[in-house]
C-alpha cells in the first residue's frame, strides 16, 4: 500500500492530484493538509508517508521554511514541492531546500503521475527547463536546515509571522496568547536561530523568502 501527503491550501487542485495519484496507485491511501496546523496534527500521528507533496504557498509555510521544516521532520520520504511558480531560481532553490523533486502545476497528469513513480523510485524530477540549468554542485543548507527543525511547532508559526514582518502584538492576536508569551517565543527563537535580534533573524533566513522581504523592528 502506498500512503501519500498531499499539502496544498487549494481544494480543486487537491482534488487534480488525487486524481493524479488514484490514477496511478490503485491502493494508495491519501492523507491530505492545508494548512501547517494539520500537517502538524498529522505529524504527531507517525504516519509513515511514502511520499509528500508539498506546495510552497500553504499558510503557515512562508517561502521555503516549510520545505526545509518537513525536510527534517520527514529525512527519508520523498518530498515534492508542487507549485504554480515555475522559475528556474524557484526551483533551483527547492532542490537546494532538499525537496526531491519539483512539478509544475500545469503539468498534466499523465506528467504528474510519472514524475511521482520516478521520484518514489529514487530519482529527481525536474521540469525540462530546470534540468538544462541546474548546476552541478548545490549549496549546503544544512546548518540552517538544523536550527530551524529544533524549533518547536509553536515557535515556528511565530517564526513565520515574523519573516512576514508582523508586530509581536499581532502575533500575539493571531495566535490568542499573551504578548509576553510571543516575546518568550522569540527569545528562543533568537537563541536557536543564534541572532540576537528581529533584524537579524530576518537577515539570517532570508534566503528562505520566496520574495524579498521588510525587516520591522519591535
């Protein structure tokens, strides 16, 4: 039996997948998120995924923190990052983040299922633009990888929140907790992190912005 994570916030094209999938893997069973919070529900049940689809604009998942959060959750599954954005620095950079393989989501089906057969099988799958410019030697992340996959659940929603450039007191709101208990969350954020500051934090997990983003100060 196969057991596939679809994760993507858009409910029309986790249906596409799923069709994608039930096309494909007759017995498979699917399990789907969209949003952090259920990844993280699912996470806590151990489910031993054979593979993980991932797409990078999910709530709570800001840029490439998501891919690099579950890369380290899920060190053994093939993880996919499916997106709308078809950039060859997108996708250059999912594959730096450690996702396994990257589908676009105008492939077709037929392209979908293929790239999901060879990706379980243990090869990467790139779109054919991407493959002509993917350089032969990839940066290591693996240092930030690791900071990042100490931090709890809670602290990684703050950290989201805060490369979003929100104001403790928002957070706080969003989150329905205190403001002390925010800035309890980002002094260990900080400390993991090894920052000192708001500022630096951002300027440290920059890389991990899809887009660039403001620094404010709190």
């Amino acid at each position: 039996m196969t057991t596939i994570l679809i994760a993507d916030d858009h409910p029309l094209f986790r249906a596409a997948l799923k069709q994608a999938v039930e096309a494909s893997f007759a017995d498979a069973t699917i399990h789907e998120a969209d949003s952090l919070a259920t990844l993280e529900t699912l996470g806590q049940q151990a489910i031993p995924f054979d593979v993980i689809l991932l797409d990078l604009h999910m709530p709570g998942t800001h840029g490439f923190s998501g891919l690099v959060y579950l890369r380290e959750q899920y060190r053994k599954v093939p993880l996919v990052v499916i997106s709308a954005t078809e950039s060859v620095d997108v996708i250059q950079r999912a594959i730096h983040f450690g996702a396994d393989g990257f589908i676009p989501k105008s492939a077709s089906i037929d392209t979908m299922t293929d790239a999901m057969r060879k990706i379980m099988k243990g090869e990467r799958w790139l779109p054919e633009h991407a493959r002509r410019a993917m350089p032969p030697t990839l940066p290591d992340h693996s240092a930030m990888s690791e900071r990042i996959a100490s931090l709890t659940p809670q602290q990684f929603r703050v950290m989201g929140m805060l490369m979003e450039g929100m104001q403790n007191k928002v957070i706080a709101y969003e989150l329905d907790v205190s403001e002390a208990t925010i800035k309890a969350h980002m002094t260990a954020i900080f400390r993991k992190l090894g920052v000192r500051n708001r500022t630096q934090a951002v300027l440290a997990l920059k890389d991990l912005a899809i887009e660039p983003q403001g620094v404010e100060n709190n």
